[in-house]
C-alpha cells in the first residue's frame, strides 16, 4: 500500500520508482514494471539497483542473453556494495 502512495509523490525518487517497478515485475505486470524502469533510469541511469530491475525484466521477456551480459556488468562493476555484487551472481546463476 505505502507504494502505491509514493507513486502519487510529486517527484519520487530514482529508489521509489525501481522498487515500484519491482512490485509490478513480482506481480507479472510487465508494462507497469517498464513504465517505472524507464523513468528511474530517467533518474539515475547508472544505479546498479535498476540495472538489476532492468535485467529481471529482460528475463521475464525471454530476452536471456541480454539479461545475463547486463547482470555480469553489474556483477564486475568495481564500486558497487558486496549486496548489489551478491545480488547479481544469485540473479545470474536463475538466469
């Protein structure tokens, strides 16, 4: 339910909006989880987090091969926190 009030914020943020997009990803909405992604991108185009949102959502589309390349990009991104690194080798390896 809070989501759904932070999509009605007045300038949400890149976080809010990819965890919006992960809620409609979870719940096979694949339309609303894209609507979301693109504006978070909009946001903030280099957060691991919404590469991450970005290569579930390519997967869910069947698109494997470019869900993995993006997932392994992320995964051997220098800078990004061990959570985001483990997150994408367990995403990687669903794949």
């Amino acid at each position: 339910q809070h989501y759904f009030t932070a999509s009605n914020a007045e300038a949400p943020t890149w976080i809010c909006l990819n965890a919006l997009a992960a809620m409609w990803l979870n719940s096979g909405n694949l339309n609303a989880c894209v609507a979301y992604l693109n504006h978070a991108e909009d946001l903030a185009p280099n957060a691991s987090e919404i590469q991450l949102t970005r290569a579930r959502y390519l997967s869910a589309k069947g698109e494997w091969e470019q869900a993995k390349a993006l997932i392994k990009q992320v995964g051997d991104m220098a800078g990004n926190f061990a959570r985001v690194r483990e997150l994408a080798r367990t995403l990687l390896r669903q794949v």
